[in-house]
C-alpha cells in the first residue's frame, strides 16, 4: 500500500500545488517513486503527455518536480471554462463534452466510481502519492457529490494537511472556519495545518499557533515564508492578483496580451526567467507603449477574445505599435486572431469574425481537437526571425483550429518530416504558431531576444542561452530545500506512516 498525503486549502490560491511540488520532489530526494494527483482541476493551463492526452499544467509541473513523465491518470478531470457558465470536460485526456455548472454538478455522481479507480491504479504504480484538493473542503454546498477534496480524501483513504494563505489576512479565522464547517469525520482526517506566505519574523505568530492549536486541536506543521522562487501557476488567478506585475526595469520589455480567457500563460514563463528580457501582461492600451515585443497568448474562446481587443481599444493599439515597428508573436489561438479570417462553429459558437490581418492565414474551427508533443525545427525566416532560422524546437499543440497559409505568408516551422507549422509575415515583422512551450526552447529564445538587442542599438547578451529545464530543476530544489527548514517533514512522514482508517 502506498503512502498518501492530501493537501487541502481554506480557498483557491493558497499555494496547495507549488507545496505539492515540494514534497513530491522532497519525497523524490528521499528515494521514493512518488507521484502527484488531483482528481479535478479547473484551469486553462493544460498540457499534452508523452500518449497525447490533455490534463493541467500543474499536475504536469508537479511531475517535473518528482521527475517522471506526466500520466493523465495524474488529473483525470480538467474544466476549461469557456465562459462564466460553461466548461469544457476533458476526462482522461480527451474532451467528454461542454456543460454548464449545475450539469457537472450532477455529472460528479457518474465521476466517483472512475476517479477512485483510476488513482487506485495509480497508487498501485507508486510508492507514495501526494493529492491536491481544489478550492476549500468547507464549500458546503459542494460536499454531497464533492470528488476532489474530502470527497476525494475518504476514497483515497489518506491524511489531510490543511493549507492557509497568511498573505491574504484573517488567517487563523480561515484555519478556525474552515474545521468549524467540516462534519466530525472530516476533521479527524486533518492531521496538519500548513500556514503558507508569511513575511515577518514568525515569532510574532506563536501566541496566535498556540491559541489555534488549542481551539482546533489541530497542530500547525509548519510555517512557510513567502518564497521568491520562479514555478508555474495552476490558473489565471495568478495574473488577476497581480503576481506577474513586475517592476524591476530590464533591457528588454515584452507586454502579453491578457486575453479574457487567456490559456496556457505558462508559456512566458520561460522568457520571464531570461535575466535581460521583463514580462508584462496588459489589458489597456496604453501598457502597449515602449514594447520591444507584442504577444498575442493563447484562448479558450478565441472569437469572444478577439471581440474584446477591437472593444478594449487594444486592437487598434496594437495594430498602431506594428506600424512603428514593433514585431508581433501569436501563440495558438493568438495566432488565429493575427489572420485575416476565423471561421467558428465549434468553440464559441460565435459564428463568423475577421482577424486583425497581419498575417495571411484563414482559420476554420474543427470538432476533433489536436493534442500532440511535437519536435522540429524553425524553417530558414525572414526578417527579426532571421538569426532564430533552422534551429530545434519542442513543445506542444492543445487546438481545435486548422489554419490555412495563403501566398504572403510562409511556414514557421517543420515538426517532424512533413508537418509544417506557424506562419511569418513577408518582411518577418509577424509570426505565428502552435507551438505552446516555443520560448522554452533556449536556443530559438536567445536568438530571438538578441534580434531584440540588436534592433535597440544594444550588443547581443553575453552568456549562454538559459537551460530552462535546469533552471526549473533549480527551482524545485529551493522550493524542497526551504520546506525542509520551515516544515516538520519528520511529522508528515509520521503522519503518512502511521495513519490508519476507522473500521467501518
């Protein structure tokens, strides 16, 4: 049987996946063959497994973290909100169909038995398995057919850690709440509280520990300080709260577009670690200025997205900054909205929509979505593209567009021996693809960014190209080094190793 543990949080965003991160690779360091689960995710950052199949970005970081291969069996359901009433289903790895919140709500019935089954056929491959819940476990209104937190706990039959964000204030009323909504059986389950994000010295917390302790009977395991360390966020949260709102100055800015329903916005993440390069994400027109480059992310609703730029004014702005000069890049559904034509009956049933034109490509929306890795090259470019031309690329695809290239535009790239993707303007101002992960790739962004640098009158940067899968390694590290001194790891063990079940 293997071991388990479960972190569970008093709300959305409390830092429940990058602590599971840290224990997978804290477990990982012990030796253990461990692996990481969360029954549903919702979230627009998803990524492909080696077999195809779609599941959440932040199962698949965890992965990284405990260095295996992601398994969809890691997330089984993930919802791609499509709307404010509408998701997509996708249950393991392919889309089920779309469904409004009430109607999943009834569907998590048929879910329990394939969500149990599915991790026991995981737990059954590993030594030990750390679970994510979703949201909070006192969503009462959720509890009869709940499948990712206590719900998902009493399947697994495993200890629960409670997770609670300091940073946010009232924290221990979020502890105290949070057990105080639990039924009894529930609270026996949570071994743990987790107090995640403090700044200060944490001797100014220990009369409050002791009072929450006494109240809840419950013992705080560890006090997490806030972490200056680079790792992917499960969701758009993230950008909604600002933490991507940096303002040290660099050589070269960057804005992103942030779409509505912008998907996959770990893909800048990689270019946002680059020491010469800062990343802004902008939703006004004006944040457009003194841009060294424009992106255009990826989109859950790619018509309804596209309709907001023209009615924010950012259309029209960013159409302004390419007529002085700026480059613009569109990944996915980016990529379709630089066309001249998107043709929609599928994703948002939005119907028919001109593209903003700067690049010659029409885009039809098909029902089969394309979930692949991919591995290729960029094809000889023109323009700022020049110098990133003929070198190695791999990523992912995760779309339900196909785009056609008309004769002003050439391919981006060549995946594998025939497929070509992606598409550059003439005069190598604008580029497009489908590559989601293409600014991991060190080589193509270094070459890129230096393009960059020459267009300011700068020199290219001096150093090597980052090595993005090292540097995220590094960041697992610290994230496990710094949970070892600020949690009791000892205690968890413990806790895993000594649970037992109440007889039935």
């Amino acid at each position: 049987m293997s071991l388990a543990i479960m972190l569970q949080g008093t709300a959305s965003d409390v830092g429940k996946s990058v602590l599971v991160a840290g224990l997978c690779r804290i477990f990982y360091q012990d030796g253990l063959n461990v692996a990481p689960f969360k029954s549903q995710n919702m979230a627009l950052n998803s990524g492909i497994t080696p077999d195809g199949k779609e599941m959440g970005r932040a199962q698949i970081f965890q992965a990284q973290a405990a260095n295996i291969a992601p398994d969809v069996r890691m997330n089984p359901v993930l919802l791609k909100p499509t709307s404010d009433r509408q998701a997509q289903v996708v249950l393991m790895g392919r889309v089920a169909k779309n469904m409004d919140a009430v109607s999943y709500h009834h569907f998590k019935t048929e879910l329990r038995a394939q969500v149990s089954a599915v991790y026991q056929s995981l737990a059954a491959d590993y030594e030990a398995i750390v679970l994510e819940g979703a949201g909070s476990p006192a969503e009462i209104n959720l509890r009869d057919r709940d499948i990712v937190n206590m719900g998902m706990a009493e399947m697994a039959r495993c200890p629960v850690l409670l997770v609670a964000d300091i940073d946010r204030g009232g924290v221990f009323a979020a502890i105290y709440g949070t057990l105080a909504l639990l039924q009894e059986h529930e609270r026996w389950r949570v071994k743990g509280v987790i107090i995640n994000k403090f700044r200060g010295d944490v001797a100014l917390l220990t009369s409050g520990i002791e009072q929450i302790e006494a109240l809840t009977g419950v013992p705080v395991v560890g006090v997490m300080p806030w972490l200056d360390i680079d790792l992917e966020d499960e969701d758009g949260v993230a950008l909604q709260r600002g933490k991507y709102s940096r303002r040290d100055k660099r050589e070269l800015e960057i804005a992103v577009v942030q779409l509505p329903h912008i998907a996959n916005f770990t893909d800048f993440n990689a270019l946002a670690a680059q020491p010469d390069a800062r990343v802004r994400y902008v939703a006004r027109a004006h944040e457009l200025t003194d841009a060294d480059l424009i992106i255009l992310p990826g989109s859950k609703n790619t018509l309804g997205d596209l309709r907001w730029l023209r009615e924010s004014g950012l259309a029209d702005a960013l159409l302004a900054q390419h007529g002085k000069g700026v480059p613009v890049i569109g990944i996915c559904g980016g990529y379709q909205m630089l066309g001249s034509q998107i043709t929609d009956a599928v994703e948002s049933g939005l119907g028919e929509a001109m593209g903003l034109g700067l690049l010659d490509v029409t885009t039809r929306f098909a029902f089969e979505k394309t979930t692949t890795q991919v591995a290729g090259e960029t094809l000889p470019l023109p323009g700022l593209f020049s110098a990133a031309g003929n070198l190695a690329l791999q990523g992912y695809e995760i779309h339900m567009g196909e785009t056609t290239l008309g004769k002003n535009a050439r391919p981006f790239a060549r995946l594998g021996e025939e497929k070509q993707d992606g598409a550059v303007s003439p005069d190598g101002q604008v580029a497009g693809s489908y590559l989601h992960g293409l600014f991991d790739n060190g080589a193509f962004t270094r070459a890129l960014l230096d393009s960059l640098r020459l267009r300011k009158g700068l020199a290219p940067f001096a150093g090597k190209a980052l090595d993005y899968a090292a540097w995220k390694s590094q960041q697992f590290d610290k994230l496990a080094s710094a949970m070892r001194e600020h949690i009791d790891i000892t205690r968890i063990y413990q806790i895993m190793r000594d649970h037992q079940e109440p007889e039935l």
